[in-house]
C-alpha cells in the first residue's frame, strides 16, 4: 500500500520502502491461453485479453472469403461503411451549426436572417442526406444478402481454429497462429473446385478443401498416437456446428457406460 513520507508518496516492495511515482504502470503478459485469477486480484488490475473470439473470427474469416470470391460485393460493402460514417457525420455537423446559432441567437430568432438561411438551408441539405442514407441502406441490405449465403463456410472454418488452438493441451509444442491458419485457408479458396454456375456445390467444395488441407499441414506435426484425436475433434467439431452431434452420445463414446447394482 502507498503512504506519504513527508512531501514524497512511499510503496513498501518486502523489506524496503522505496519512493511512489504516480505516473507508475506496470504491464505483465502471460503466456497461458485461459488464464484464471481471483476476485481480489482481478479487482486491483485491468485484464486485456487479445485472444480472438469466435464471432470475431467468424466475421474476419468472412471478410476474406467474400473479398476472394465476390470481390465487387465487398468493396461496395467497404464503401458503403464510409460512405454512411460520412453521411452521418454530416448530419451532426449540421445539427451542432444550428444548435450553436440557436444559442448565440439574440433577440425574435425570426429577426435572425443568418439563422433563418442556415435553417432553410441545413433542412434541404438534411433532406439530400436522408434519402441518401436511405439508398446505402437498401444497397447494404443486397449486399448482406449476398454475404449471407458464405455464411457456412465462415462458421465452419472458424470453428476449426479454436479445434486446433486447444491441442496445445494435448502436447505444449501444438501451437499454430492464426495467420498460418489463414494461409491454409486462403490456399483452400485457391485451389477448390469452381463449379461453373453451381454456388453451392462450390461452399461445399470449400469447405471440404479446408478442412482437408488443415488436417494434413496440422498432421505432419503431430506424433503419430495424436492423429487420430485430431480426426476425431474435427469431426466432433463439424458435426456440433451442423447440429448433429448428441452430447449424451459424445460423452458415452469418449467415457463409456456407468454400471452399477439396480
């Protein structure tokens, strides 16, 4: 705890006391992918936690896939998300302007010409605004629509990163980042099959190229005893994001049965 010593703040560091500065901050990393820390220390620091999240990965891994195969639709998409910040802070600039008028107006505001001319003028601006916002939006929704339908390809390969990123229980040396795990995946979108005019035999072509493109780079670093848990992960994975998996099954398979007098 800090205490003052005269004109100087003290902290007490074991034995010694040594001068406070308040402009102190100390940083400590670690290394552990889950950490757990108890209320009373949690309640005395700030936690950061740079670990990605599914959905953040889901809307990353999207991006990427949308970009390789509908180039058009993401750029209309980045546009449209400068654009409407524009729009939107157009509209701000014109409400301060009148508000600050509005504020600084003395006397009938109807005696107020420059005000009056900003009004008359901010109200057609306003109105261009609008209905152009109005426009982004219809064009965002198209846009989205298309974005939708590689949905499942995102969800899948999502999921199969935080498959991998756990097997550093397993052994400490499976560890893979996350930009190796892109690169499988933008290798994937390379070289699946494109089926000419045939969307959706060309999401399962993607999503089956990936997964086997990442089961082989993972493979040829694993010990040979974990090739099969990693088969088995993966098809547990798949399956749990296709609503197939039954948890009573899983848990009877990896456990087995409980027996006991009736």
């Amino acid at each position: 705890a800090k205490f003052k010593a005269g004109n100087m703040i003290m902290i007490r560091l074991g034995d010694s006391t040594v001068e406070y500065n308040e402009d102190f901050r100390l940083f400590i990393t670690t290394k552990l992918p889950n950490p757990h820390y108890s209320p009373e220390i949690c309640v005395q620091v700030t936690l950061l936690n740079f670990m990605v999240t599914p959905d953040g990965l889901q809307d990353q891994m999207l991006g990427i896939l949308v970009a390789k195969e509908e180039p058009e639709v993401e750029k209309k998409r980045q546009n449209l998300i400068i654009e409407s910040a524009q729009s939107k802070a157009q509209l701000k600039e014109i409400e301060d302007k009148i508000l600050e008028l509005l504020s600084n107006s003395k006397g009938n505001i109807l005696d107020d010409e420059e005000l009056i001319t900003t009004l008359a003028n901010s109200k057609v601006t306003s109105t261009r605004i609008e209905e152009r916002v109005k426009e982004q939006e219809k064009t965002q929704a198209l846009v989205q629509e298309t974005r939708e339908t590689y949905v499942p390809v995102s969800v899948r390969s999502s999921a199969m990163f935080f498959v991998i990123a756990d097997l550093c229980k397993v052994e400490p040396m499976y560890q893979y980042s996350l930009e190796w795990f892109i690169e499988i995946f933008l290798l994937a979108i390379k070289t699946a099959e494109k089926p000419e005019r045939n969307l959706q035999r060309r999401l399962t072509a993607l999503q089956n190229q990936f997964i086997k493109l990442l089961y082989e780079k993972v493979c040829d670093s694993l010990f040979a005893k974990d090739k099969l848990m990693l088969s088995l992960l993966l098809t547990f994975k798949s399956m749990e994001v296709d609503h197939e998996l039954d948890q009573a099954e899983k848990g009877l398979l990896l456990v087995g049965g409980t027996t006991g007098a009736e």
